[in-house]
C-alpha cells in the first residue's frame, strides 16, 4: 500500500525525532548539505540544514526520498568546520569534519557506522512530465459531502479539451481514489504528483476526472480519520459518484483508484455503484498475506533476511495499535473483485515491491468476472508508481524523474475511450 503502511520495516528505523536544537552561533556552516546515506542495497538522500536566528543554529534534516522534510535534531558539538549531532529516539548520531569543502563524516545507528559525505546545497528534484500551463482545457473547484460521516470533501473537477457546456456531448469522466495514508488531490509524495498527471493527459484525451482531497487533508473537512478504515474511505468515493451524476454532464460514471483506491474501485464495483473500474496497483489477497510478501522482498532486495510470516507480522505491537491496518490485515479482496460486473482495467508493473504481481494482478486476473471490456495487464519494469525503475524499492520514487510511464498512460486513455 501507499504511505500508512508501505515502508514498516527498514525505513522507519531512519526517520528521525523532531526538534530543534540551540546551539552556540556560527555561520561557517550555515546553509544547506546533502548527501547519499548508502545502508546496504540502499541509497538514500539526506539532507541537513543549518540555519540562523535569533544568535543561535537551529539543525533540522530531510530525507527526499522518504518524503520526510524538517525534522530536527540535537547538538553534541559546532564549530567552524565541525559538526557532531545525535537522534536519541532511534540512538543515531552523525559526525563530520569540513574536508576539501565537503562534510565528511560517519552516520551510526546500532551499533553500525556508515560514511557519510555532504556537500553544500540542495540536490535539484527534476519532474519533466509536470503539467505547465496554458492549459488548452478547464478546471472547476468543487465540493462534495459525505453526510453519514460529516466529511467535505473538496476537489477538482478537469474537463476535457473541446468541452462544450451547451453541447450534447457528455464525457466519460473517472473518480480518481488515492492510496492510503491521508493524501491530496494531485496523490502528491516526493514531488510527484501522478493523479495532476493522469488528469492532464485525460483532458488532453477528452476524458474529464475528478480528483479530491482525502477527507480532513488538504481543503477537504470533517470525517474521522484516527480510526477510520477502508470502508469510511469508500462511503467518500460514493459520495463522488453520487455528486459526480448529480451534474448530469458526463455519460459513463466510474472511479480510478491507485492502491488502496483500487481496492475502494472494487468495493464499489461489487455493490454496483460505479461504471468502470480502472484498478492500479491493487491488492488481489488478504491484507495480512499482501504485507507479509511485501515486507519479505523489500528485505530481501535491502540485503536484509526475509524471514517474515504472516504471524510474526500480525504479533507486532504496531499492528495492533492502528485501527487501518487491523481492518486490512483481516480483508480479503476476492469476493468484492468476484462480484464486480462492470468493465475492468486492472494494472501492475512487475517492479512493484508493495502489491505484488505477481501475487496480487494474478489474483485479480482469475477473480475477476469473465468479460471482453476487461483488460488485466503487466508491465515491465515499472515499479508501485508505475515509475521505470531499477530495484523498485521505495526508496527510489523520489530519486526518478518520471511521474508515471507514457506506456500506461495510453494505455488508460484508450481503454477510457473504447467503453
């Protein structure tokens, strides 16, 4: 899955605590530094900051390629071409000398040490398939309400090229569903934004979208979220699909959901609730059995033993202490993909390390109802973005360019276009 629970085992032991640490003043060093942190098979981006105010350095750092910006960290020792700090929660500390006008020093954590040499600035983050204006197509803010859990959900509503309001025209238009963990509209992490980049090259196709920020993010207001689940989340997309034929503008009425959303796509597909189903990256088995395979081959691909079962997954303490994942871990997806009789395209790249393929399209594949509009479809090398990838581990979607595969983007449109 996306964000709520993609990267529990290795990532989180290099997130770092928050605050900010006083130090005595200096400017030598002020600026920015960043650097690869390489553990293993990973490499993963760092970056301190150091700045000035009020006569003293406060230190924070960002890990890109977790997403993770401004977190802090305590002073041991600063001075003019020295630095030494420490992150208690996880016992990491970092230390560093000034060298040929880089920071070099040595990151440890456990018990284990790791170089690491920063240089002064900040890695520039290149998305070419950013969408730039002029648009040659209009956008609408709007709102939608999910009355039964008190949720506004707000969003934008991307018409096609050519659009005619007092036409007789009516577009296909697609609900877009986020992954898990409270995401915007654009489904932003590591400065991408696929779900802005699906809605322009749909637009550009004649196809309208609506995508939306999940309930309590963003613009979006109201609804539970500590304890929500999956099935909160799905009463949000049929509050969609409800406002959606409501305007009585499009013809064909369905929802694309990317991960979790896909799972939301099927739910709402077996209750008949939407057109089509566009599912990426969705899960085809039980929630427990997805993580498990998950956490074992992002280990595996870490140069970590992958020695994880599905017991020894669900007796950790964090399972038990998060509503969201004790409610997927005990959901199978089958009946719902069984009972889903509207046209489906379901897609994967054979890189992705969270919903596995080979595990999971295989499952949805023999699920699914048997029917000449449904395409299930894999592809090479793209990874849970449905990013061209080299490892596919998470820890590579801030590191690549591209946003989501030209490939897969032709494909959606032109099976969009043939319902």
């Amino acid at each position: 899955m996306n964000k709520r629970n993609a990267i529990i085992t290795i990532l989180l032991a290099l997130l770092f605590t928050t605050g900010h640490a006083q130090v005595q003043p200096t400017t030598a060093l002020i600026g920015s530094w960043s650097g690869k942190l390489e553990v293993g098979a990973l490499a993963l981006t760092l970056v301190i900051n150091l700045e000035q105010a009020d006569g003293y350095v406060t230190v924070t750092l960002d890990s890109p390629d977790q997403g993770v910006k401004g977190l802090g960290a305590y002073k041991q020792f600063l001075s003019d071409d020295s630095l030494a700090f420490k992150v208690e929660m996880i016992g990491a500390t970092y230390q560093a000398r000034l060298k040929d006008g880089k920071l070099d020093g040595t990151f440890s954590q456990n018990g284990m040490s790791f170089p690491l040499v920063l240089t002064k600035g900040v890695p520039e983050v290149k998305r070419p398939q950013m969408p730039q204006p002029p648009f040659p197509y209009t956008t609408e803010e709007v709102t939608f309400r999910n009355e039964a859990d008190g949720a506004t959900l707000a969003g934008t509503l991307t018409w096609p090229v050519g659009y005619d309001p007092k036409g007789k025209q009516r577009p296909t238009v697609a609900l877009l569903v986020t992954g898990s963990g409270q995401q915007n509209r654009d489904e932003e992490l590591f400065s991408h934004k696929p779900f802005l980049v699906i809605a322009d090259y749909l637009a550009r196709q004649g196809i309208a979208t609506l995508r939306y920020d999940d309930r309590a993010t963003g613009a979006s207001v109201g609804g539970e979220v500590a304890n929500a689940t999956s099935e909160d989340f799905t009463r949000d997309a049929a509050a969609g699909l409800d406002y959606l034929r409501s305007r009585k503008a499009f013809g064909k009425v369905g929802v694309m959901g990317h991960s979790e959303g896909g799972m939301i796509a099927f739910m709402l597909g077996a209750k008949g609730q939407t057109d089509f189903v566009v599912a990426l990256a969705a899960p085809g088995v039980k929630g427990d059995t997805l993580l498990t395979a998950q956490s074992n081959l992002i280990m595996k691909l870490s140069g970590m033993p992958a020695e994880m079962t599905v017991e020894k997954y669900r007796q950790q303490s964090i399972i038990q202490q998060m509503p969201w994942i004790r409610w997927f871990n005990d959901y199978d997806p089958s009946a719902d993909i069984s009972h889903t009789q509207c046209p489906v395209l379901a897609i994967n790249g054979d890189r992705d390390t969270q919903v596995i393929a080979e595990l999971n399209l295989k499952a949805i594949e023999r699920l699914l109802p048997k029917s000449a509009k449904s395409m299930v479809k894999l592809y090479p090398g793209l990874n849970h973005l449905f990013q061209h990838a080299t490892t596919g581990l998470p820890t590579e979607y801030g590191q690549i360019e591209e946003t989501f595969a030209p490939e897969a983007l032709t494909d959606i449109a032109n099976w969009l276009k043939a319902l």
